[in-house]
C-alpha cells in the first residue's frame, strides 16, 4: 500500500514538473527572439545615423538616395 501511495505520489509530481516546464521553455524561446530583434533595432539604428549626412538628426530624400546608391549591388 505504501508503494503505491509514493508511485502514485511520484507520478503526479513528474506530471506537474512536465508541466510547469513548457512555459519555461516558451520564455526561453521568447528570450532569444526578443535578443535577435534587438540587435536588428540596434543595427538599424547604426544605418540611420550613417545615412544622415549632414548630421542635422533628419534624413532628407536626397541623403537616402545617395545612401541607397551608395550601396547599390
């Protein structure tokens, strides 16, 4: 009988910790994503400030297409 109750006792635990790890590994996921992202903002950011030439903190049409000509393949 004391079997038993501690099988029964250490399935549902093994349940509940299966469980309860699935979100933990949606986080983890979440993580990563939101990290690749950030890095594609900051690299965004970069190219934004290279194509501002005159520095003025705005980027006029003429300045983008000069920097799209610039880096045309």
């Amino acid at each position: 009988m004391l079997l038993c109750l501690l099988d029964y006792q250490y399935v549902q635990i093994s349940v509940k910790m299966r469980d309860s790890s699935i979100p933990l590994q949606r986080y983890r996921k979440m993580l990563g994503k939101i990290h690749a992202k950030e890095d594609r903002v900051l690299d965004l950011d970069d190219v934004l400030k290279y194509a501002d030439a005159n520095a003025d903190g705005v980027i006029d049409f003429e300045e983008w297409r000069q920097d799209l000509i610039k880096y045309a393949v």
